[in-house]
C-alpha cells in the first residue's frame, strides 16, 4: 500500500474591522449604520469580505459561506467586554468602543445569538458535529485578533474553518487488478464537538463518532470528506510507514479503514491521518489534505501456492462430568478459488455427539468454506467414566485428505453429600449457626440450597445470606461446594426447640435433606448468698461482759442485674448450750435483701444472735449464767422477686 500524502491550507475569510476609538465613558454595542453620539464614543465600522474560494468536489459542504456573525470585543484594561450578533449574512456593522488594548474574537455560522460571554467562557466553547457536513451545508468558522483601539483602527480577522477537507483517491496497483477487490471505505475517530479557539483534542471515545461505511467496487474510488480538527499529536519513535498503525497511533486520531478482498481473503487497510506518512498524526482545522492510495497487495505470500490444512487445539487429559470438551477447529485454505471441502467426524470411542459452532457433525458431514475458517469443536458427553476417541478428517474435490484426532477422558460422577450441625447450648437472646456443608466429587457446578422451618418466631428466626427464613415457606438459594453457615436468632422468651431442614439439589436432579434442631433455654442469672459472722464484746454491766455474735448478710450476682431484685433467705443459726449439758439448738431467721438495677451486690444486713442470751462472764473470766454461743451459720434459698425479667430467669444458690 502506498500513500502519497498533501496538506495545503484552504483560502480563508476575511473579517475587516475598522475601528474608531474616542472618549467614551463605556462600550455601546448595536447593529445598523454609524451615527453621531453624544457621550464622545467613536463609531467602529465592520465589513465582512470572503475571499475566493478554490473549485470543490461535486459532493461538498458550501464552504464559503457566512450566514451569522458572533463577534465579542474583550478589553483588557478599563473597556468593557462587548458582544455582537450579526444575522442573516449581513456585510456591515457598526460598534462603538473606548479607548484600551482590545482581544477580538468571532465565530460564524452558529445559526444563533451565542450571547455575552468573558474570555475564560470563549475558550471552552465549541461548536457541534452531528456526522458528517451534507452538501451545501456550511461550515463553522473562528477568528481572533487583539489590537490597541487609541483612535480610528482598522482590523483584520482571519476567519478560519473548523473543519479540514480530505481528499481521497484510492485506486489498486495494476498488477492486483482483478484479484484485490475493494469493499467498502469509512472515516473513523471524528470528533463530534471543535473548540472555536483553541486546539481541539479529543481522546475520550465518547466525544468521537464514525462516519458510514460507503461500499465502493472496482479498481478506483475518490471522494471528499469534511471533519472537525483533531489534533491527536505525534509519535516521534516511528520510523517507517509500515508503523503507523494502531500500535503506535495516540489515543483518538482519526483514521480510514479500507476494506478489500484478496481473491479468499479479506483484507482491512489502516490509514491514519496526519501531516505526513510517519511520525504526524494531527488534522488541523482550515486545512486541504490530499490522500492518494495504491492497494499494492494483501501479504508477502506466493499466490500461486494453493494449499490446505486443519489445526485442533489440545484437549485437557480429563474432564469433569457436566464439562464440554471445546477446542477450536482451524481450517486454513489458500488460493482455494473454485475448490469445495468437506469435513467428516469419526467416534472411535465413547458416547455422545460431536458440534461444530452448534451443529451436530457426528453422523453427517460439513462444508468448509473454500478460503478458510476458525470454528469451535465441542464434544458434549452422553456417559461418564469413559474414554473419549475421535478423528476428524477434511477432503477436497480431487479426493486429497488431511486428518486430525483428539481423545480425553470424562471423569464420572461423585456422589453428593450433605451435613448440617445443630449448635449447642443456644439461649434465649443470642446468635448462633446451623453450619450447612455441601460437596460433591467430580462437580464444578452450583448447588440448589433449599432451606425451610416450621419454628415459630416465638423461639427464633434463621437467616441466610442475609434473607429471613419465614416460618413455613421454603426459601431457595445458589450456592457453591463448602461450608455456608445460617445464623439462628434466639428469641427473648423462655425457650422451646428451633428445628431447620436443608435440602440440596445439584444439576444432575440429585438431593440430600438434612434437619437439625436446637434447644433455646432460658438466660440464667446465678445469685450468691453471703454470711459473714462476727463477735463483738459487749459490756452490759461494769463488772459484766459477754461475746455477742453478729450475722452480716448480702448476696451477690455474676453480672449486673437488668431489674431491681429483692431476695428472701432463711438464716439457720445454730449455738451451743454454755450450761454443763452443752446441747445444740438451731434457730431460723427470715431476712430479705435488694439488688438494685445496674449492680452486682445488695444492701447488707447485720442480723443479732437470735437465740438466748450467751455466757456472761465476770471480770476475771469466770462463766456467771448460761447461754447459746455461737456454733455455725447456713443458709436456706427462699424466694426472689421478679423471678424473672424478659428472657432473664434469676436463680438463688445456697452457697
């Protein structure tokens, strides 16, 4: 393929602005003739005067064109930004301006009043590409210019096209005439939007379109086409044609796809855009490039060198049971023009069916395309635990044959297994998991978890992923080999059975069922009684004393109570007669503390000895009546009150 390569800039409009400065106390701007003013402003004349334009192809935008004007003056010291819209083709306008460095800058053929805009707003707008300029479509067209306005100026805008023009012809080497066919041409990467005045880039796929494909046939083809600049950029490391190609081209230049057919064989051409054959890839607006490209062959192949052949791919050594045995079939063929193929499949060993792309070859034979082609070859196995043999055998008209053959092995199937674990000592209030494991040998698939219960909510609620199992509706989930937990919720009550049924299906129709159920007990609260005995000397009479035993009382929790908790003991004191007979006597004594909320300990009570009065002894520590002394103390559980809070069930030991 050989590219000639030309750029030339078009002819450009130009837009005169003559422009008288004075004192003026602002900018005025207005369309019509120049008439005096009172402030001291100066009148600044506009005419717009196209040059000629150079003869264009008979399919062509109306490039010479203006049809609007949008013109804003920018002062850059004390004058005011002032914008001007000129409609219906006008020639002349008339704007008033004072005194100051002024940047101008002018769009035609908007079709529309664009409005006030500053400077930093001009450099981002842009005017749109819907597809490609029809005929007498016109053409946007940007200026700018910057000028001191100190009294009568005159100023020259260059009105340039957004768009650049290519010219195309496409022709086929002599040689290839009749053997290389062209197809179809199509422009793509175009920009769908042009900055007015700035350099226009476009990257991001989204603010590019492409152009219809035009079908085209014979030996010769030209055309025209107009699209929005697209300075995409350079490559400085390519060094020959034969590089400039997608692999090296920036991201969005835009480029032509030539589609051709050499004589079996479908050719694409890439023809990248640019200032030349190499390194460039910009496309600038205003300009005319002239593309001429000889089609000079397909490939470095000897085309007279017919030939034919036939690839599998290597199969896997085995298979599991619900696997396909895919590999792609390629049947290249050369210079094959007139030939026919046919492919025939032989199953040596196994059972099942043979397709190729879908089609089942097993028994009846298929027709190859003469110029080649990649095909998928797919053994779908009818048995398992098998070996699989075939051979694959491509003839031509005259009776030449190449064969190929493939063999594996189909692993048979596993057998499915299922397991659940009912978790222990679940109680009232708490989270606990029902593990539900799944697996098969020999199985790649996913698996149908059906879960389901007919637990009252009452006792509890069983989740899985997620997704509350409602009691008495199944649930149906998708789930891989391997352990999946479902979370059980217990309730705050005071307990019962939470029974949950599994069934798992795999895609062979196989299932397992499994139930499992929990017991929900009641959460405990242990309380502790605490005694604690004391003897104090107590001194009834000066001459008198006696040791007086004392019993403190307290009972203590293993966590913070959630309530106030008042708890009834019954305190067995036992003592021994001091007399000469020393006999035991027990005495019971009822007493109640409170444990208030939020707290582990009650209120401690001291209770008197309860029984007669002990041994009273006189100064020199001789025994002067009988008693009960102290011997021991114990404690008897009474009763607690509430017995219970929410699913909290308080419990009384007799420490």
């Amino acid at each position: 393929m050989h590219i000639r390569n030309m750029i030339t800039l078009l002819p450009l409009f130009l837009l005169a602005l003559r422009a008288l400065a004075g004192c003026a106390e602002g900018p005025e701007a207005e369309y019509g003739a120049a008439r005096p003013t009172e402030d001291g402003s100066c009148p600044v004349t506009l005419r717009f005067e196209p040059e000629d334009m150079q003869p264009t192809a008979t399919r062509a935008a109306d490039e010479n064109s203006i049809r609007d004007i949008n013109l804003w003056a920018c002062g850059t010291g004390i004058g005011r930004d002032v914008h001007l819209y000129i409609p219906d083709g006008k020639t002349a306008a008339t704007l008033t301006l004072i005194p100051d460095n002024y940047h101008f800058y002018a769009v035609a053929n908007a079709g529309r009043d664009l409005g006030d805009m500053g400077e930093a707003a001009l450099q981002t707008l842009a005017a749109s590409f819907s597809g490609e300029p029809g005929d007498g479509a016109v053409l946007p067209m940007a200026a700018r210019a910057e000028t001191q306005v100190a009294g009568a100026t005159s100023v020259t805008l260059r009105m340039e096209r957004l768009a650049s023009k290519l010219s195309l012809s496409l022709s086929v080497t002599p040689a290839l005439q009749g053997a290389l066919m062209m197809e179809s041409v199509q422009l793509l990467s175009v920009p769908n939007r042009c900055l007015y005045f700035a350099d226009n880039r476009t990257s991001d796929p989204a603010g590019l379109a492409d152009y219809p494909a035009q079908s085209i046939s014979g030996t010769s083809f030209s055309r025209t086409y107009y699209l929005p600049e697209n300075m995409a950029g350079t490559n400085t490391s390519i060094t020959s044609e034969r590089q400039k190609d997608k692999a090296h081209a920036p991201s969005g230049a835009s480029w032509l796809r030539i589609k051709a057919r050499h004589n079996d064989r479908p050719v694409t051409y890439s023809v990248y855009l640019g200032a030349n054959n190499t390194t460039d890839f910009n496309v600038e607006r205003n300009t005319l490039q002239h593309l001429n490209i000889t089609l000079s062959g397909s490939e470095p192949t000897d085309l007279r060198v017919a030939r034919f052949s036939l690839a599998l791919g290597t199969p896997a050594v085995s298979y599991l049971p619900l696997d396909k045995v895919s590999v792609p079939l390629t049947f290249t063929a050369e210079n094959q023009t007139g030939n026919s193929f046919t492919l025939r499949c032989a199953l040596a060993q196994g059972q099942g069916r043979v397709l190729l792309d879908g089609t089942d070859i097993t028994s009846v034979p298929a027709v190859l395309p003469a110029g080649g082609c990649t095909r998928t070859l797919i053994f779908e196995p009818s048995a398992y635990g098998q070996q699989v043999a075939l051979t694959l055998t491509v003839s031509d008209a005259e009776g030449r044959q190449v064969s190929r053959s493939l063999s594996t092995y189909i692993k048979p199937k596993g057998e499915l297994k299922l397991s659940m674990t009912a978790p222990d000592g679940v109680t009232a209030g708490s989270r606990s998991t029902f593990p539900v494991t799944v697996s098969e040998e020999n199985y790649a698939g996913t698996f149908r978890l059906r879960l389901s219960t007919a637990t009252a909510s009452s006792v509890g609620s069983f989740y899985f992923q997620g997704r509350q199992i409602a009691p008495g509706a199944a649930a149906d989930f998708t789930v891989a080999a391997g352990t999946h937990n479902v979370e059980f919720a217990a309730a705050n009550a005071f307990g019962g059975d939470a029974a949950l049924t599994a069934t798992v299906t795999d895609d062979w129709g196989e299932s397992r069922s499994v139930t499992r159920t929990a017991s929900v007990s009641p959460d405990i609260v242990v309380l502790h009684p605490k005694l604690n005995v004391e003897t104090v000397r107590e001194y009834p009479m000066d001459s008198l004393y006696t040791m007086m035993p004392y019993i403190d009382l307290k009972v203590t929790s293993d966590r913070a109570m959630p309530t106030a908790v008042t708890v009834t003991v019954e305190v067995l004191c036992t003592g021994r007669y001091t007399g000469y007979q020393g006999g035991l006597k027990t005495y019971p004594v009822t007493q109640s503390v409170t444990i208030p909320a939020g707290s582990t300990v009650s209120n401690t009570v001291r209770l008197p000895w309860p029984m007669g009065t002990p041994t009273y002894y006189i100064s020199d520590n001789m025994p002067a009546d009988p008693g009960y002394a102290y011997e021991s103390v114990s404690c008897r559980p009474g009763t607690i009150t509430p017995s219970s809070y929410g699913s909290i069930v308080f419990q009384l030991n007799a420490d």
